[in-house]
C-alpha cells in the first residue's frame, strides 16, 4: 500500500479528477472512495491521509459525514490530514464540518482548501457556458494546494456558520427520498451505465429499467450520464444541458467504485 491516500466523494467526476491530479503530483498515492467498504484501508498506516469531495447545500454530503464519523484512526494518530472541497457555487460549512468531525477523534485537520470546479446541479439551474474560466483557475490553484501539500503546510478551519448549518441539515435530511422524484422515459435502453456509476449503490435494475432505493445521495450522476438523457428529475431536467468532468468517463467511474 502507497505511503498516502485520498478518500474521494464523485457524482459527475470533478472531485475524483482532483483527487487524482493530486495523487498523481505527490506520488505514491492511492485514491478509493467514501464508500464503507473502504474504511478497513485505515487499518494500515499512512503518512498522509486526505480527503476530497464536493460542497453539498453548503456542508458534507450524507456519505462523506458518515464516512469521516465511523472512522477508526488508531494506526494512524501521527499523520498528515487534509481535505479538499469542490464547489460550483458555495462551499460555507463543508470544511468546518470535516475539522469539527477528525476534532472529535482527537486529531487535528492539517490543511484544508477548496477548488472552484464547474457546477453541475440541473435541479437548479443550467451548465454554465463559460467553463474556460473555471477551467484555467483550477489550473492554477491545483499546483499551489499540491505544492502546500508536499511541504505539510498547516492552516485552521474555525466553527460553523450556524445558519448554513441549520440549512445544510434541514436539505440532507430530504435528500435520501429525493429519487423519488425521478422518471425514467421510453428513451432509456437499458444500458446499465446509472447503475454502475451510482456511489450509494442506489439504483436496481427490474426489467431493464433502473428502480431508485431512496438512499440517494443527489449527486446527479445517473441523469448527466445517462447516454439517452433519459432520467429527469420532475419537469425541471429535460431541457437542461448534462455535463460529467470530460477526464472521467462512465467506465473509469465504474472501476474506481469496484476497485
């Protein structure tokens, strides 16, 4: 096993696209999910343990928090942690809450930071148009976060905001269920791709056709990789662009959940 790792939450493959530039410029480096098979890997020890993930509704998603609160850090109490947020619009509480969790654990989080990626929440609004911009700016923060990160550089995340808190909780307590707003039209062939790109294992195949479990974690991987565009999400989605990171293709996505 490498000498570091990276914990990597991904709906549409932004996160797992940094988590991977990172892995690749420290070296000796290993990317794996948030998924809670993954958890026994701390049972080895690393020098250098982080996080990678996308700001949901202002904090954690579902996964990451349950992730982050059932890890055990015995073997691991002298390492290096970091995290790492994406966000297409506001990031707020999501590294407070990362800090606050490994605080408990009676560890400290070294380094945080966060990297503007292009956002791809269709429930609320349309792809933006201007990726270039987005695209250069990760260019150059990217090098800057990895070169902090090979120096051990230290920073401090200081508590919640207590009103984004408050949101961030009340929108997460719905989110499991919101699959249930989901349809799957005529278009859909079959294909299997929702499936295997799903993180929470949401989604069963019944006669061809994907059945939503309501564990949902709304990353919106099923619709924008959907090759039919053949999930939509009430009246809001079908007209809307779908965008995926254009590094991380539906098989790569597969592999990295089935490693």
């Amino acid at each position: 096993m490498s000498k570091n790792i990276i914990f990597c939450f991904t709906g549409t493959g932004n996160s797992l696209k940094l988590a991977k530039d990172i892995a690749d410029d420290l070296g000796d480096c290993n990317v794996f999910s948030t998924q809670a098979k993954n958890l026994k890997l701390l049972d080895l020890t690393y020098d250098r343990i982080g996080f990678v993930f996308p700001a949901y509704f202002g904090g954690l998603p579902n996964q990451v928090r349950e992730f982050l609160s059932q890890m055990d850090l015995k073997n691991n109490q002298s390492a290096y942690y970091c995290v790492i947020v994406t966000f297409g619009g506001f990031y707020a509480n999501a590294l407070r809450q990362a800090a606050s969790i490994i605080r408990q654990k009676g560890l400290v989080l070294h380094y945080s930071n966060s990297v503007k990626m292009v956002s791809n929440d269709i429930l609320l609004y349309e792809i933006p148009k201007d990726k270039k911009s987005v695209e250069d700016t990760y260019n150059e923060r990217v090098p800057i976060i990895c070169g902090e990160l090979k120096q051990n550089k230290t920073n401090k995340q200081h508590g919640e905001i207590h009103i984004v808190r408050a949101y961030n909780r009340f929108m997460l307590n719905r989110v499991a269920e919101s699959d249930r707003h989901y349809s799957v039209s005529g278009e859909c062939t079959g294909c299997e791709i929702c499936n295997n790109v799903c993180p929470a294992e949401n989604i069963q195949m019944k006669n061809n056709k994907p059945e939503f479990q309501h564990k949902c974690e709304q990353c919106l991987s099923c619709i924008h990789f959907c090759p039919q565009r053949a999930i939509n999400y009430k009246n809001t989605t079908q007209r809307r662009s779908r965008y995926h990171n254009p590094e991380i293709t539906p098989a790569a996505l597969t592999k990295f959940y089935n490693q």
